[in-house]
C-alpha cells in the first residue's frame, strides 16, 4: 500500500543518514603538520686583531716641484740650441741650453781688460813720482831747519803724492769691476740648465734676437715632484709629527705611498711628507699637507709620473695596538656593529672609529678576537633574533 511505501522510502532515507554520521565520526583524524620555518642566514667574518701602523688616505694632483722661465740676462742674436730645448725635451743640470752670439762681448772683455793693464801702469808711474818727491820733500825739510813753517797733514800729503796714487788705485778698482763685469756678461751667453728637468713650452729658434728678460721657455725640475693632500682635521689629526715637519727637515721623516693608474694598471711611488701650508683652505676648510715623489721619471717597469696626473698618496700615521678592520657594510647606524653570539643570536656592540679609508673602517673595541660580526644586511635586525651564521661570505 501506499503507507507501506511511504515508511519503507524513509526508513531508507534514515538509514543513509545513519550511515554518514558513523563514517564521519569514525574517520582518522590527520596529523598536524608542523612547519619549519629555517633562521635568517647571514653572512659573518671572525675578528683579527692588528698592531701597525695605520695609513691616512688623500688624493690630488702632481705638480713641479720648481718651474720656471727660462731667459737670458743678455741680450743678442741666437746662435746655438739644445736638442733638448723643446716641448718635453730632458736636460741634465749644467747643460747648454742656448748660445748667444759672443763677439761683441768678447771685444768688450778685451777693452775692459786692456783699460786694466793701463791703470797698473799709471799706478807704477804715481808710485814712482811718489819716491822722487818724498826724497824731495825730505832735503827741504832739511834745508830749511828750524826756519820752516808748521807742517799741516793735507800740505804733507799732496807733498808726497799720495792722493794721486790712492787715485791711481781707485782707477784700477773701477777698471777691474768693469772687467768682471764684461766677463760675466760673456759667461751669461752661454744659457745653461739650473737643474734637471724637462722643457715644458719654448719659443725661440736660432737668429732671433733676444733681449734681458724675455722668456723663451718654461722648465720644470724632474728630481721630485710634488702633490698636495686635503686632510680633514681627524685625519691630521693621526699623524704623528706632521706639526713639527718643517720644508726640508729630515729628523721627522713621514713616509708616504703615491698611487697613480695609467693604462688601466696601478703603480706605486715612494714618497714623504715635506710640509704643511700654514693656512686651511679657503673652500674645504681642509689642512693641505704637500707630498713629495723623488725620481717619478725613473724607467725602470713602470710609465713616469707626469706631471698633471691624478694620483692618491697613503700617508703613515700613528702606530695603533689591537685595532681591527672591517668592510664598510659591516658598520651599523651608530658606531656599532651586529654580534653572532655563542647562541646564534644577534647582539649589538659599539665599536671606536679610527679611520675610515675607501670601503675598510678600521677601529677599537672591547669584543674579543675572533668575535663573529655579521656583515651581511637583513631587512630586520634585532637583539636576541636567531640567525644562521656563514663564515667567509660576503654579503
């Protein structure tokens, strides 16, 4: 019947429900995954303590030592160059560099000379009427006796001539200063180097004339050469003896090392510290310290060091115990550097800067030798975090 149906229908329908509500509450239960989630790794770099010395870095521009321009103290028609009186040409001290025609100053040599001759002759001759009239002088004194009237210094004097001769000898002084004076001249036809050096710039050819004075090339000195090297105060500061160093005094003797590229390759020039200008920089308001390269011409496996190039110099400063160095990145905010702890864990130390040179901050602090410091970045950084350290990586 159709009950019958209906109770058959829903007893089905009831027993299907059933059976779903025993599946789901029988059902395993899945494990609980759990994650791991790996610490941050950072890169670290142990400690290593350093005693030394520690450099001073500063860069700048060579420039001569000396230079000047060349001219002639006489004047005249050029009759000789040196090969080596040209753009860049070399010369050694003492060298003829230009000749000057000489014979009208050899022929003022010869005037001059025999205007000396004739002035020993004119004293030989006073001297002579000297002895006659003293012998003179002295039979009159001895004819006239007692009679004679009083003798005055300046009538004895003209009496014995001697006012002539001491003529006579002035004559002869002025005539021999004319003489020096014509020979020098001479000499000073004949133009030499002061030094050893190069030839800058020249504009004189043979035939021209010339005149005292006039500039006819710029020559530089090649024993050394100099830069000068912008310090701030800290910096100076480092330098032991920089303010007792006078120009040219070799008992304080600071060493410098001079870098200069050239050709894509770097090249190293002993140098040392000559002075300090007495003035900061107008601009800068740096101290100015002047560094000097001996022998930056010398072949030998490396190009000269010419002047105009730019170059860097490390300058030696004080010696430092116990100082340590690290890459710039390693520095945090602050003065303080980030510590792997024996628990893997991040602390925080403040270092003392010494020096700070390119991308190396060298400095103090009370963290033991071999201490793990990150130098690596992480986006966050903070006391107690966990990380995982990898020596010898930078990051």
């Amino acid at each position: 019947s159709r009950r019958r149906s209906l109770a058959t229908a829903f007893a089905i329908v009831a027993l299907g429900l059933l059976s779903v509500v025993v599946l789901v509450a029988t059902r395993p239960r899945p494990a609980r995954a759990v994650l791991d989630r790996p610490d941050p790794r950072v890169s670290v770099r142990p400690l290593e303590a350093r005693s030394g010395i520690i450099a001073v870095e500063g860069s700048g521009t060579i420039r001569p030592k000396a230079e000047i321009s060349l001219s002639p103290q006489v004047g005249g028609r050029v009759v000789r160059l040196s090969s080596a009186l040209t753009n860049g040409g070399a010369f050694r001290a003492g060298d003829v560099l230009m000749v000057i025609e000489q014979d009208s100053y050899e022929n003022a040599v010869d005037i001059a000379r025999a205007d000396v001759a004739q002035r020993r002759v004119d004293i030989a001759l006073a001297q002579q009427e000297q002895v006659v009239a003293r012998e003179e002088y002295r039979m009159l004194r001895a004819r006239l006796g007692t009679e004679s009237g009083p003798d005055t210094a300046l009538a004895t004097r003209l009496a014995l001539r001697e006012p002539q001769v001491e003529a006579a000898r002035a004559a002869l002084a002025r005539a021999e200063a004319q003489l020096a004076d014509a020979d020098l001249s001479l000499k000073r036809t004949i133009v030499r180097a002061p030094f050893n050096g190069r030839v800058r710039s020249e504009s004189v050819d043979v035939g021209q004339n010339v005149t005292p004075g006039q500039s006819v090339a710029q020559l530089f000195e090649t024993d050394e050469v100099e830069m000068v090297v912008s310090l701030s105060a800290a910096d100076a500061a480092l330098i032991e003896g920089l303010w007792q160093k006078q120009a040219g005094d070799e008992s304080v003797r600071i060493s410098a090392v001079v870098r200069s590229d050239f050709a894509g390759e770097r090249y190293d020039w002993e140098g040392y510290v000559d002075r300090v200008e007495g003035v900061l920089d107008p601009t800068t308001r740096t101290i100015n310290a002047v560094v000097r390269i001996p022998a930056p011409f010398a072949s030998g496996n490396r190009p000269p060091l010419l002047i105009g190039s730019y170059a860097r110099a490390l300058i030696d400063a004080r010696h430092v115990e116990d100082y340590y160095a690290l890459a710039r990145r390693a520095l945090r905010e602050g003065e303080t550097v980030w510590v792997v702890s024996d628990e893997a864990t991040l602390t925080s130390a403040p270092v003392e800067i010494i020096q700070e040179m390119g991308d190396t901050v060298y400095f103090l602090t009370e963290l033991p030798e071999g201490a793990q410091v990150v130098t690596s970045d992480l986006a966050i950084m903070t006391e107690g975090m966990a990380v995982s350290a990898e020596e010898g990586v930078e990051g």
